[in-house]
C-alpha cells in the first residue's frame, strides 16, 4: 500500500513536549492510554501521565520502558525497577509489555524471562518460558511483544533472536528458519499482512506461510512498527517518523520530530499518532495536517460569522476586534483612535466613533490620546451594546440605532495623573481589554492595568490586571456633571 496519508502535506506539523512542558525527562521510551482518554509516558526518569494539558510526574518509577493498560483498565508500569501494578509488583528489569485478546498481560524480564500474568488482588503468574537473547553489545529499549491475526505471540527487539510463542495455554519459544534475516526488531500487520522489520539491515519483510519475502530498505534505523487505524503502516527510529510505502520501501517519506532517536510509536483512540524519543513526546494531529496558510499578514482579530464565514482582522489596516451582534451586524473595531466600522450583509455601512457624554472632570482625557482605540465589542443579555475602548470612559453603552453614546452608568475607580494640573482624574478604564457576559449576566471586564486604593467591590488578579463586575453596581463618583464631548 503506497503512503498516501499525508501526501498533500510537507512538511507534516508536530506538537513538541519536553521536560519544559512538565515531563519527567526529556527521553520517552512508552506510552498507552487509560481508560479515561489520558496519556501515560514512560521515561528515563519516571513515570507521567498526561490530560491533553497537563503534565503529572511519579519520578519513584526510575526508568520506566514499557506500559501497557489490561482490558478492566488497569495500568501496568515496567521499569527497571520491576513490574508495578497498584499496590502490588514483582521485581526485574521488564523490557516489553502486552495485553492478549483474553486479557492476560505478558512481559518480557531480564534478558531471558518471558512471563504470562493476571491481576486478582495482586499479580499472579500464570506461566513462564524462557526467550533466547543474541550476544550484542549497549542496552537498547527496543523490545516488542506482538500478537499477530494468527494468534502467535512474536519477540522482537534489537538484541533478541527472530521467536514467537504458539500455545499461549503451556508457554515455550519456537525459533523459525528465517534463512539470512538476522534479528527482528518490529512487527505490525494490516491489509491481511503481517510486516517485520529487520534491525540489523532496516529491511521490510513480509511474513507468509512461515517464510519471510523482503520488501526493500527502510531510510530509518532501528525503526518501531504501527499500523493505524485506516490501515497505514508507521516506522519510527533513527532519523525520524514517516508513513511507509510498502511497494518501495526506500521511498518512504522521513519526518523530524524533536528528537534525533525515536524509541516508540503509539496511536491514541481519537487518531493522533505519538512519538517518543531523545528529545520529549511528539505528536501528529490528522487535524492539524488541514491547516493552510490563508494570509502572511499579521492577524490582529478573527471571527467566524453565522454565515460560516471567517473574517480576518489585519494589523496594516489597523483592525484590533471583530464582533457579530445578534442581527448579524459584523462590527470591526479599529486601532487608530478612530471609532469602529459597521458591515451589514457583508459591505461596509458607515463608521462610528464614541462621542460622549463624559463626566466634565474626564474631558481632560482627550489630551491622553482620545478614547476611540477599540479593544472589545459585546452584546448582553439585555441587548444592550457596549463599546470597550483603551482610554476614556472605557466600558461604552451604544445606542446602535441612534448612533450616540449613552451617559455612562458606572465608572471604575481608576485615577490617572493629568497632564495639565497633576491632580487626579477619573477614567473608567485604564488600558481595558476584554469584556464577557457569565452565566450569571455579571459582565466581567478585563483591563491590563488598576489604579490604586480600590473599593473591595474590586479584585485586583496576580498579573495586575483587573475583573471587575458590573451589573447592578452603582460607582460613579457622586456630584458629577455630564456633558457632550
């Protein structure tokens, strides 16, 4: 099966994980999924289990190689260190893990132990064989233990013999008479085919009828075999990940990840294929794969409108916020102290700006640059409009149909310097921001910087910003005249 998954894309985009992330070590050498949809990541340096965005580390596992989850979603950790399942474990140094069609787990020990396993208040051992190590040098974590369609159990890695395990009732190792092939270090089958990769001589073979037909030359070195979900067969190795051309083997795609030495290769059940390696865990989101570059301009705002269309706000035209009301009125807020653009089925209507009213002691804003640099647009629960600006009043009712500002019916309690007297002013934001309505009808306002000695009505955040509700609060300073700006 030629590759054909991400043909349209070169290179395919990978998000990167490391220690900076929160992972325990920067080397991965397993990963599974838990029953609950998370990540479990076994590394050098213990074991971490992963949400989708955070990071958990049991550094007590030391080196943990091999992970497997059982059918009642019990998680098996091999390290090491031993073999851990909650409470209980057993000790030695486990190479591979695998969960059967009927649920026992086996692992691989040592360098010789092959042991079958199941977990009724604690590990039991339910049989055990030997497996035949060939004599090589270094300690590569390149142990797999594969079930194939015909219900053998295959060993595979960089150090052991070419072996598989027929009656899985009384254990014991059968070495076929593989003329020439040396040492397998992966299977995977799809297609009605079962695939073994050669480690020794990055050859892709076919298993058929107990005899091996070599396919060619992978471009990857101590490659790990996957077949995914649609049937694609993965290698994973030395020099990166790629999607292997079964008919030309040597013209399989390589993709670099983070990491020089890739270790294992797993697909999760939503479809992202993971790898682990020197360099952290990577993965290859089929999603991500459609994005396409639509501008080279710098996107200041983004909006999808009812229609499913997608608006793009550049930063050469100025455009700092996009908003759609309920009527379908796209408003495009502007970075140039001048007010804000009205589109209506698409084409532009008319341009706005905010015009007052103002408390007479805030006039003296205008000379900070004005209040028409806008940041947020929102329509409440009420139907209500508000306008968020970076000077002036700040938080704006609009009345969308006459055009105009209402006076404003609440003022933060913001004081900022005026330039002409040196006393202080009243703003009603200082460099606002956002502004959402919750679940409670409270608009919550965010602004990048708060005054000082604020009323407990107020709750400054640890970044110095500040959210403030609004709803039914009454904080304009008493004895205040309005007047038009």
């Amino acid at each position: 099966m030629p590759s054909s998954y991400l043909c349209c894309f070169a290179p395919p985009h990978f998000l990167n994980y490391s220690a900076a992330d929160g992972l325990p070590s920067n080397t991965v050498y397993a990963i599974a999924q838990g029953a609950d949809g998370a990540l479990w990541i076994g590394t050098r340096n213990g074991l971490a289990r992963f949400d989708g965005m955070h990071f958990q580390s049991w550094k007590e596992y030391g080196r943990v190689n091999a992970l497997t989850v059982d059918k009642a979603g019990r998680l098996w950790v091999g390290s090491t260190q031993g073999l851990r399942v909650r409470d209980d474990g057993i000790a030695g140094n486990i190479r591979a893990l695998h969960t059967d069609a009927k649920g026992y787990v086996w692992a691989t020990v040592g360098d010789t132990l092959l042991l079958k396993l199941s977990y009724k208040d604690g590990i039991r051992e339910e049989a055990r064989c030997a497996y035949e190590k060939r004599d090589s040098e270094g300690d590569y974590p390149y142990y797999q233990i594969y079930e194939a369609q015909d219900g053998k159990l295959r060993i595979a890695g960089r150090l052991v013999s070419n072996q598989y395990v027929e009656d899985k009732q009384s254990p014991h190792i059968t070495l076929p008479s593989w003329e020439g092939v040396l040492c397998i270090g992966s299977y995977a089958e799809t297609g009605g085919k079962l695939y073994a990769f050669e480690d020794h001589t990055s050859l892709l073979h076919t298993v058929k009828a107990g005899a091996t037909i070599s396919l060619g030359r992978l471009p990857i070195a101590h490659a790990r075999l996957l077949a995914d979900h649609k049937g694609q067969l993965w290698a994973a190795g030395s020099y990166g990940v790629g999607p292997v051309n079964t008919e030309k083997p040597e013209d399989t795609p390589v993709y670099q990840t983070a990491s020089t030495e890739l270790y294992c290769l797993f697909e999760d059940r939503q479809g992202n294929l993971w790898v682990g390696g020197d360099n952290g865990l990577s993965v290859l989101c089929p999603a991500l794969q459609q994005v396409r570059t639509l501008s080279s301009a710098n996107i200041k705002a983004l909006l999808e409108d009812h229609t499913g269309k997608i608006w793009m706000g550049r930063a050469e035209d100025r455009v700092s916020s996009l908003y759609e009301d309920r009527s379908g009125t796209v408003y495009v807020g502007l970075w140039n102290n001048t007010g804000w653009e009205v589109w209506k089925d698409g084409r532009k209507a008319y341009k706005d700006r905010l015009t007052g009213p103002l408390p007479k002691e805030q006039i003296e804003a205008r000379s900070l640059d004005g209040a028409n640099w806008i940041s947020d647009f929102l329509e409440d629960g009420e139907g209500r409009f508000w306008v968020v600006t970076w000077e002036g009043v700040g938080l704006n009712e609009w009345d969308r149909y006459a055009r105009k500002s209402l006076p404003p019916r609440l003022l933060s309690p913001f004081r900022y310097p005026s330039l002409q007297t040196d006393t202080n002013i009243y703003l009603s934001s200082r460099l606002g921001s956002r502004l959402i309505e919750d679940a409670k009808g409270n608009l919550v306002y965010a602004t990048t910087q708060t005054g000082k000695d604020l009323p407990s009505l107020y709750k400054e955040t640890s970044a110095g910003g500040l959210a403030m509700q609004y709803r039914n609060n009454n904080v304009i300073p008493t004895g205040l005249e309005f007047q038009e700006d």
